[in-house]
C-alpha cells in the first residue's frame, strides 16, 4: 500500500464512517484526515479520507477493487481513489496576459503547486519567454474563427501524447469547444475575470465600470459546455470606487485573479474538491 | 450666514477651485472640508465644500443666488445647496424584516444617523411593535395587486403631508411605482440582497445556494423604474461554503444587509453623494 | 429524552465517533449535526453534536449519568450536555455606549440571539432610556475606585438572584475583579475594539491612530484575570487610510464592534464553542 | 521640461492649490493628477501633483530651483521632485523564501512594478537559480554574529557602486544596523509577516498560533531603526480557524505578504507615499 486520497459520495445512512475507517484499518492504513459533509436536503453524504500507508502489502488496484466490491456494492459509495505523491499532469492555456501564468509557474516550481506541467500552449507567441525562463515546453497553435476544429485537434494531440489530465486556462482568451471539454470533465479549470454570476461573457471589467459598482471580483470555476456557469471553486472580491477607471478594475482584478486561480488550482492537485449537482463541496 | 454643504458640478476647466473658495471667502464662509474629483473620460469636475459661517450678515439665498449668477455663468457650474443643521426628513418604507429596520431606528436615535423619521409605513402590521418602542407613527396600508396604485395614493398623501425629503426602502417587499419615484428622483434608496448585477429581483439567495456561489453580497442603491438597476452607493460581501444552506445565507446575509444600507443611508444624510451618469460619486 | 447538544473532548483514539452515535441512536436520538475536529499536536479530540428526541424514555439527567458512565470512562471523554430550548439566561453589562446594546437587544427580541436577558446592569445612567424603550429591568450601580468591591458585590446578588448564566460586557469600560471573573468561567464575554493582541487596554483607537495603521480591528473573547487575554472567539477587521481621524477610527470600529460581539454572542448562545488551552474550537 | 511628479507638504494656509498651479501653468505643464490632504490636527498641508511637459523649454533643475525660491519660500512649502520616466534603482535583498522574490520579479518584469533591479544580495545561496531564471545578478554575502558590520560595508560597497536608491527586504531574515539604514532613509522597505504592532520581531506566526487569532495580517513599512515600528505604507489580513496549524498560518500568510509587499513597491515606486511624523500619507 501507498499514501492515498479517497473522496466519496453515497445516499446518506448510518455506519459508513465507521465502515469506511474499519476497511482502511483492515489494510493497515492510518488515517490522517478525515472530513464529511452531509448535504441534508439532497440526502447525500461527502467524505474526504488521506490514508497514510503503514506497511500493508495490499496493491493500490486491489484495495480499490476490494473497497468497490464491499463498501461500494454495501452503501452505494461512489469513490475516486488517488496516489499521493501523483502529481497531476496539468496543461496551462494562455493568450497574452502573463500575471496568471507567471504565478503558476512560480508556485509550482517552488513545490506550493503540486503538479506536473508538461507544456503550455498559446494562441499567441508573446509569453514564450517566460515559459523559456521556467524551462518549459510552448506550443504556439494560432486560432482563428476558420481553424478552430483543427486547432483544437492538434491541442488534443499533444494533450493525449504526454498524458495530460488537467487543463487550466489561465486568461486564455479562447472558448474552448465541447470536443476538448468532453474529454477532460470537472478537469478544465478556469479563471473569469467578474464576480459571477455577474458579468460573464467578454470584458466584465468594462461592464462592471459602466454599470457603476463598488465591489469587483474573480471566480475560478470548471468548465462545463455552458459558457462561466460551470461549478464555481473559488471567488474572492476587492473594493473599488468611483475614482477608479477600467485600467484601474483591470490592475486591481488582476491580482484577484491570480490568487483566486491558484487557490483553485491547489485545491484541485490536492484532491480536495468534490463536483455534486454542478456545485462543489470543497474540503478546506 | 449658516454653516452650508456644497455639492456642485460642470465641465472640468481651469481656476474653478479658486473661483470657488474665493466667492466662500468673500462671504466670510470657512472652508473645513474640500474635495474635488475629475472624471477624465466625460472630462467633469465634481466637489463637494463644508463652509462653516464665519459671520457672514448674507442669507442662505442670498448666497445661493449670488454663486449661481457669477459662479453658476461663468463656468456652468451646477450646485446643489444644504444647510447642514438641516436634517432630511426620511420616511421608511418595511414589511415584515426587522434587521434593517431596528438597526435604523437605533443608529438615529443614537445621533449616528442625520435624519428625521416622521413615521414608518408597511403593507404588513408585524413591525409595528417597534415603530412603538421607538414612539415612531407607524401607517399600515396594505397593498394588493389590485389597490396597489390608490395604495400609492395613501403614501404619496403622507409623503406630502410630512414634508418628507427620502425614501428608505428597508427590506420593503413591494416595487415602486413611477408615480412614487418621479416624485423623489435619487432620492429612494433600496437594500438589495444580493451583489449586483447578479441575482436582481425576488429570492436572491435562493438563486445563490442554486448556483453554488462562495460569496454573497448585498447593494444599496437608489431607486429607479427599472428593477434594481439604478445608481449604486455601496456594496458589501461575505464568504460561504457549501456546508451552507439557504437559510445560512439569508441569516449572513442580514448582517450585510443592515451595513451597507446604513453606510449608504449616512452617505446621503450626510450630503457625501452625486449622481451621475446611473453612478454615484462618493465623497467619502 | 429532549432535544440537546453535547459538547465534548477527549484525547484522540479509534472508535469514539462510533461509539458516540451508537450510543445515542440507543437512546433513539436522532443526530442532526455532528461535527468534530482532532488537534493533531495536543493529540486531542473535540466534537459537537446535536439531537434531536425522537421518543426515547430516558431523561435529561438519566442520559448524562450514563454517557458520563460509559463513555466518559471508557475514552476519557468530558462531555458538557445542553438542552436545546433552553436559552442561558444572560446579564448585560454597559457603560455609556449604546451601539453594542442596541444590536444585542433587537437580536435577542427578533429571535436571532438565543438567550434571555433578566437585566441591565450598569455604572452609569445614560442607557436606562433603551432598557426602557424594551422593557428590560436596568440597574445602576455607580463605581468607584473606592467602592469597587462593594458594587460587584451587588452585581454578584443580582446575578445569583436571578440565576445567570452568561455575561456579556458589551462596552463596559470597568476591569471585572477576580471575585467575579472566578464565578463564571468562560462565560463572561467581552468585546474589546482593536486587533488584539495589539493595542489592548485603554484607548485603542487612539493609539492605532497614533502607529498609522492602515487596518482597525475589533475582538470577542472570554473574559480572564489577565486583561484582554483570554480566549478570542471572534475577530474582524476593516480598512483605514490616513485621512481618517481618531473620530473616524472610533465610527468605522462601532460597526465592527457591535458585528463581531453579535456573532461571539451567537456562537456562544447556541453552544458552539469549546475552551481549550486558552484558545477556543469554534464549531460554525 | 519633462514629466513629472511633486510631492509636497507644508503648514496648511489659503492660497497654495492656486499658486502652485499658476506656477507649473507658467512652465507649460499640464497637471494631470492631482489630490492634496489636510493633516487638521498638526495643520499641515500634503499634495501630490502629476505634470506633463506641454513644450516648456526650462529645465528640470531651473524648474526646481524656482520653485524653491518662490513658492518654497513663500509658503515654506517643502517639494520631491521626480522625473516620471526615471525608474528608481531598487537594490532586493532575500534569505531564503522565494514567494516575495517571484513577485517582485514578475511584475517587475511585465512592467507593473516601475523600477530596475540591478541585482539581488542574499544572505544564502538557495535563491540563485530563481535570480538567473531573470538573468540578474545575485550576490551572496554570508552573514554571521562576527561578521554582520563588514558584511554590511560590502553590501553598502554594492548599493553605492549600483546607484541603488532603495532597498527592498523580501523576507530578508536579518535586521539591518543603523550604518545601511541612516544611508536610506525611507527607502527601505520591509515586509513583516503580522499585522503589526501585534507580533513584531521573530516567528510572529507561531505567535498568533499560540495566541489562537481568529485573523493572521502582514505588513509593509519603511524600516527604521526601532524594529518592526516604521512608518506602515499597506497592511491587510485574512481568516483562519482553530482548524489551522502553523503551517497553515505560513502558507496563508505568504499569499498576504506577496501581496501586501508589492502594493506597498508600487505605491513607492510611483511615487505616492509621503512619510510624516512616523506615518505614511498615500496617495491613491
């Protein structure tokens, strides 16, 4: 056995903590987190277990297979099982602006971002240079309104060939089609630049402007195939005046936007948050 | 000469600082609080004066007049004039939530908030147990589907008859008709519970929890014909999580609530507020 | 069997969650909340959990004798138990700010602060308008340096004679003796107006202004025999600029007061908080 | 002339706003930003004007001269004047944290932080291969109880070498004597992992951990020779729970001090900060 992740739904019912904390015992693991949630009006039951390994000699594909067999078949739990110390391969998708790029690739290379990025690709070639800085792969694939099938296969392909299993789009100016979205569900994480439901769509910073609040805000969400109504993971705000104009909203957002993306984004490689009825239940 | 507030407007052009704190000092006025500010797209300057009368023999019209016949000419300048003892009369519109309500009636009482309330008026008889511990008159005037433009009738007639100068719609679960809010242009001011633009109309909360955000806000903002879009004076939010229902986010979001009404509520007693372009200015 | 809350504590072991809801379900309650949390560096288990009666013929006392018997020697688990519906009766103590009375008055009355309040005590005379105004009994007890002892000896009669529970000094500018403090272990609430632990005793606001912070804070804590060092349970913060007077300080913390003393006051009430090395576990 | 920016102060009479805007109209400056601030209890007067050269043939020193001489001298007005395309040399000295280094580098880098950088001083070598990812010199200066004052000289030796003209401590884990500090006075700007004055000095996370705070702050200020006390130019803070261990604390706080710290540069670089009587005055 292997340090694990366990996260896990089911119809709420008595016994499954117990149940659950008795198996994991059973194959010698030590529980090291342990948190539930019980959304009382849908009836169903959450739970997030990290498994310290201690010895057992069960393989990791046979702990899964015995957990389904008895706990699945038992209580109806449904659950995805993850190694540790895998960190997930993530492509980052950019267009232009570097503030999100550049936190990532900091953060992950000092170890506070726990995945692997293989590549990133762009529809343009001006952040080349900072993927050069990190050391890391860019693939420039241009988009146009003509091309975007196309553009989005060779997308899949180098997506399919190193083996990719999380994608962010970090203010990557595109709209991704349900061709790549399909392949990646609750696995494509985006960062839009309002506080939605308000303001979704092109240029939020300018709408919020002209409509005058004094609050603006990011959201960083899943993609689904309705455009910024995908599972919300994270939103944070910043107050604003009516001093400020949109080059202001757009400074003052842009440091929004890069804490709530990475705040996502280390909430996603850790294994930390669960989709349920286009919601996420999020262990923090 | 009394102690005055100047809100005043124009085109944004040379020397009018000066011009004006001349003219002030001409009429022996002493400027204890000046601040200005230039929206450079639509190229307007906006300042608001406190002048405390320094025993100056001219009258309030007097003064008027006069900075309206050099001042207002010579550089187009729009101004609105307050004594600052003068406090406005505001009558509170409620139903059946008390937060606002109370947190009004305190904050008055206390000398916080710079208004008269001559009397309360409701569709509902709930509150009136406070508008009586507050000695406040309280007017019952139901309102149906049917009756709701003689309703109207009833509150314009009290609304003259008190000589009230603002509308606080405090948790006041009807909409205003036209023949109500043309009559107080700017000068109706709503709580709504959500961040605008998102979730406008009834049940914001609810719409909320369905769209699994993580921050819920609340928006003061003065009333208009069109429902909930009229110029913001002030925002507020707070963080939830999925472990909160709806009735988590209502009981949070009360506290927001009262806040931000009553920070837009000072703002506009205290003359600290210019409308302009469906957006506020705020001195603040 | 009633509806209650357990708050309980033990140090860390396998089996106590099982153990616990087996032995409630046992007595037919039916858990609607339960929540725990593990200090892993005290090695320390803490849980909270509400039940709700469902038919089971043992009584309050009955179930604490044998949980105390089983449980309570089996893991060591110290267990405080609270009937659901009864309200800790709590005494306010003021001195000549109204903002924090007010907001626990009209909370308590609107059914939101889940307590009783047999009185009002205070050293001054200028708040028996609002205990008037909601029909609360308010006793004025002068202080002294001289006198000091004698009048917490009235105050302590008055709160023997009507069987308090809980205590909240909401802006009461005097230092509680020990002689009080002892009879009411973590249950004397206080709200102190700075980011403890920076500016605690006297005039806060002053000598935040004095440092230049760009941030004011207030704090709610337990009430100890070491000054504005017992256990914080809430704390909130709000934004300050160098414009800003020590007036200004005083009006923006006023808010923050009153909204964090609410919410200690809540949590305390509904019988969320646990005591703990100094430091409270806040169940919310 | 060329563009650029004036910072001033002096004892708050009539007349200033207009003499110096008659001046700079005088040299065909067109004022672009300006905003003043009154200090009503020490009556001083602060602004800070933002000019573009329209044509005017002085000089940039002829310009200073003369206003010294009339304006200086007429109102005892006390001016900084900066040219707006000079970048300040900014000298970052770094340990061995890098979350603050990338920050500053980043935005550095992709112009939203105006300065150059000429090279980084640590007193480790870990920091290395973050300084040639943006091929800027690094030079590591071990440092030691012994050999702290030479240590410094060679620091000093770089600083004047470089034309440095501040110094940024990036979580620099060493306090400076007073022969680097006395060389630049507020032009040293510290980060401080607290919301000061709570915690200064050492571990301040471990502090507020122990203390149980329910909120963790980060602060940046000018250094001066009383530790941690300088004026404050930006704090700001953030929520924790019983839940987090110090760990936590660190992790949060870092994206705090990120933050906090490069508001505070570009707040500096831009020349908006004006330090008077230990505090700061911002213009923002």
């Amino acid at each position: 056995m292997q340090n694990i992740i366990l996260l896990m739904h089911c119809p709420d019912q008595k016994g499954i903590i117990a149940a659950v904390t008795d198996f994991i015992h059973h194959y010698k693991g030590n529980i090291i987190y342990i948190d539930q949630y019980v959304d009382r009006i849908n009836n169903t039951f959450f739970m997030r277990v990290e498994v310290e390994a201690n010895g057992g000699s069960a393989s990791f594909s046979e702990f899964q297979t015995n957990f389904n067999n008895s706990l699945g078949v038992q209580f109806g739990l449904k659950c995805d099982f993850y190694l540790k110390n895998h960190r997930p391969r993530m492509a980052v998708f950019v267009s232009q602006y570097d503030h999100c790029l550049y936190d990532i690739l900091a953060q992950q290379q000092s170890g506070r971002l726990h995945c692997e990025i293989p590549f990133i690709i762009s529809n343009h070639t001006v952040l080349q240079t900072i993927s050069d800085r990190f050391d890391i792969p860019f693939y420039h694939i241009p988009i146009t309104k003509e091309n975007k099938l196309e553009a989005e296969q060779a997308q899949l392909k180098l997506l399919k060939e190193h083996n990719i299993e999380s994608i962010v789009l970090a203010r990557y100016m595109q709209i991704l089609t349900a061709q790549i979205i399909d392949q990646y569900p609750q696995k494509v994480i985006n960062i839009h630049h309002s506080f939605l439901p308000a303001f979704p769509g092109a240029k939020p910073y300018h709408s919020a402007f002209e409509r005058g609040v004094k609050i603006i805000g990011a959201t960083s969400h899943y993609v689904t195939e309705d455009l910024d109504a995908g599972p919300i993971i994270e939103q944070d705000t910043v107050r604003v005046s009516h001093g400020h104009e949109v080059k202001d909203f757009l400074e003052k957002g842009q440091d929004l936007e890069r804490l709530v993306l990475l705040r996502a984004l280390k909430l996603h490689c850790d294994r930390k948050i669960m989709v349920y009825n286009n919601k996420t239940v999020v262990f923090n």
